[in-house]
C-alpha cells in the first residue's frame, strides 16, 4: 500500500495543467509527456495490450487468470490538472501524525490551511496528510486515482492467487475542461461497465450529475456620443445588465445545494457598442433542466421585441446529461462500489456530482461509469490535501470491486 503514496508523490511532479485555448488534444504537450511515461510504468509492472494514442490516451489490460466468462470492468482517472492554479513545480508537504491544529503551508505567505475554514481537517487527527505548500495546487485530482488504480493492478499482478477476469484501464486527457471524453474510444476500451476514480472525501460514490448547458450570449449596442445619445444610444452594458437582472437571484450556484439547480454567470465583458455574457446551466432533473433553457430563451425573445430584433443572439449548447438515467437501468455496478467500500471498512457516502464527470458522457456513450472517491479535499487550489489512508482505501475498494465481480 505504501506504493500508492511514492506514486502520487511522483506523478504530481509533472506538469499536465490543461488549456482550454488550445484546440490541440491534449491540450499540453506535458500531458502527452506523463502519458508516454504511465504507459512504460504500466507495461514494467506486467499490463498487456499498453497504448498511448495520438491523442494522449493512456490504456492498458491485467488479463484474465481464470477460465470462465465473467463481465469486463474498467478503471478511469485523468492525467490533467486544472487551470484554475498553477500545476508547475509542485512541492508537496508531507504532515505525519496531524495534531489538529493549523497547517502552515507557505509562512512566507502567511498561508494556512486551517480547521477553522475547514472543519473536515478534524477527521484525519493522527494521519498522514500530503499538502500543497501554498503557491500551487496539488494535483490529487487526478493524480491521486491514477495512484490508486496502478497501484491496485500492480498489486494483482504480483498476487495471482486472486482470481479475476479481463481488466482494462484508461488515464485520459483534458477532463478539466470538459473534453475527457471526446475521444474515447469505447470500443477499444472493451469494457463492459467501468468507474471513475475521480471523486472526492473518503467514501463518496456518485452515480448522478447535473444535466448542463452552455450558452454564449452576445448583445449589440449602439454608440452615439452621451451628449447627443437620448433616443439614438442603444448601451449593450445595460441591455447585459437587464438580462442578468432578469433571472431569480436565489437560483445561483451561492445559493443553492444538493439536487437545487442554477443559472451561472461565468463571465460578463463588453462595452457600449458589445457585451459578452457566458453562463452555465445546471439542474438534475431533465424536465426542470428543459425548463430553464426555455426561460432564458423567452428572456431573449423579449429583450429582442423590446430594442430590436438581433439585439441579443445566444449561442445554447447542451453539454452533458445526467448518467442516472443510464445507471438507474442496471444497479447492480452502484451495488457492487456500495459493498466494496463497506468491506474497506468505510461508511459510503452517496450523493450527486454538483458538477460533470467524464462518466457522465461515456455512460451515454455505452459504457456506464459511476464515480468512486479518490481521497481528496479542496481541488484546483492551494488549500488542496489528501490523507495517505484514504488513498489506501481506494486502492482496498478497487480491489473489492475487482473480486465481487469475479464472486458475482
């Protein structure tokens, strides 16, 4: 088990930040660098069928050691790092038996990772905790799943005792900014169903997310000089204004949880003559999801009837749909995770992804993949940690999954 955290240690190092600018795929060559070398690692240790394709997928098979039929299942992570914080030249911290009491993380800085902002710290008192050191992200998603998977599949190899059918795994690329999944190749996968090992705290397992749409609003202005502007100037700022002003306050991601859905502004730019809005929509449910679109675009319609028509174009996109409706079809992979985290010895925590996962798209894809935890806490920041035992702990429920299949 040690493995796993000499792993993660050494994985962080590379820098795999994605960039959602690059039409390129991976969108960083640092990514196809660390690909090249996952897929040495996994062939060293004894995986079969190893490739890194053109686009920097990663995958790679521990074959059957029995002699009967049972299903194919697949473990995925993610190789890049999120844009939102630096991934360059992370300096991990190793705390040993945690007191409790406030992290230093850069004293320089005065940066601390405390209990008092982060309750949860109090749960890992007398672990072994890797940290940022105040100036990047960590990196534990993805580089704690990868970790976790090699390390599961090492330790089968080495164990032959343990019977187990077909194995497969995938590391991809670019699942920060949404393109995890848009060139996978299910069918060379071969797996029957798979999990991400992408969540977060220990014991969480989700197999519902948000079904989301994007939509790029663009208003057009008419600039007139202010002082002979009455009747003439047509301020696309304020026309901005009005439409943001035009949707429920209470129904924004600070104000909302659990299975309430939002309307997101991301981004909001533009002067007189222009203005650029972005927002994000999410909701669980499909018909309430259908519903929001449909208000916004009424919205739009009468911004138009009021300052003209094309004043407001809008650009709505869907971008990925809530894989419960695809899982709910067969329970029993949700089933076997519950009962593999239970026999690690961990309380399950099922709850829906606030968000997307790359399992979403390929459960639409034909492969149904729920989410298992990696361990982690606070991604995509310099407050980011993980416990070293959670990490063994999904590398214990990997294994579970692994020997209830071949139970089943």
């Amino acid at each position: 088990m040690q493995n796993v955290a000499h792993r993660f240690l050494k994985y962080v190092k590379y820098e795999t930040t994605s960039d959602e600018n690059s039409s390129k795929c991976p969108s960083t060559d640092g990514q196809m660098v660390f690909a090249k070398d996952l897929a040495a690692e996994l062939k060293a240790i004894g995986l079969t069928d190893v490739s890194v394709d053109e686009n920097g997928y990663v995958m790679g098979t521990v074959p059957s050691n029995i002699d009967r039929k049972i299903p194919v299942v697949g473990f995925i992570s993610h190789m890049d790092t999120s844009p939102d914080m630096s991934g360059k030249n992370v300096n991990p911290q190793i705390i040993e038996n945690y007191d409790g009491k406030d992290i230093i993380l850069n004293k320089d800085k005065n940066i601390v990772l405390s209990p008092s902002d982060f309750p949860e710290l109090k749960d890992y008192i007398g672990k072994t905790l890797i940290t940022t050191d105040g100036t990047t992200l960590l990196g534990a998603d993805d580089k704690a799943g990868i970790a976790e998977i090699v390390t599961a599949y090492e330790y089968l190899i080495s164990h032959p005792e343990i019977k187990h059918g077909t194995i497969k795994v995938c590391i991809t690329p670019d699942e920060e900014i949404g393109r995890g999944a848009d060139k996978f190749d299910v069918k060379k996968f071969g797996a029957d169903f798979a999990y991400t090992i992408d969540g977060g705290k220990l014991g969480e397992l989700e197999y519902e997310n948000f079904n989301a749409a994007s939509a790029k609003i663009i208003i057009h202005g008419r600039n007139v000089h202010p002082g002979t502007a009455k009747g003439k100037m047509k301020n696309s700022v304020l026309i901005g204004v009005e439409l943001a002003s035009m949707l429920p306050l209470e129904e924004t991601p600070e104000n909302t949880e659990g299975y309430e859905g939002f309307y997101h502004i991301n981004n909001f730019n533009g002067n007189v003559e222009e203005t650029h809005l972005y927002y994000i929509i999410r909701d669980f449910d499909k018909e309430n999801f259908e519903n929001r679109k449909n208000y916004l675009l009424n919205l739009i319609n009468k911004l138009n009837e009021k300052y003209g028509e094309g004043t407001v174009e809008i650009d709505l996109k869907d971008q990925y749909y809530n894989m419960r409706e695809i899982i709910e079809k067969d329970m029993s992979i949700v089933e076997i995770a519950l009962k593999a985290i239970e026999k690690a010895g961990v309380k399950p925590d099922v709850s829906p992804i606030r968000g997307g996962t790359d399992g979403a798209r390929l459960s639409y894809m034909g492969l149904p993949t729920p989410n298992i935890f990696t361990g982690g806490h606070n991604f995509h920041g310099k407050y980011e940690y993980i416990p070293i035992f959670a990490m063994e702990k999904a590398v214990e429920v990997i294994l579970n999954i692994v020997k209830l299949v071949t139970e089943k």
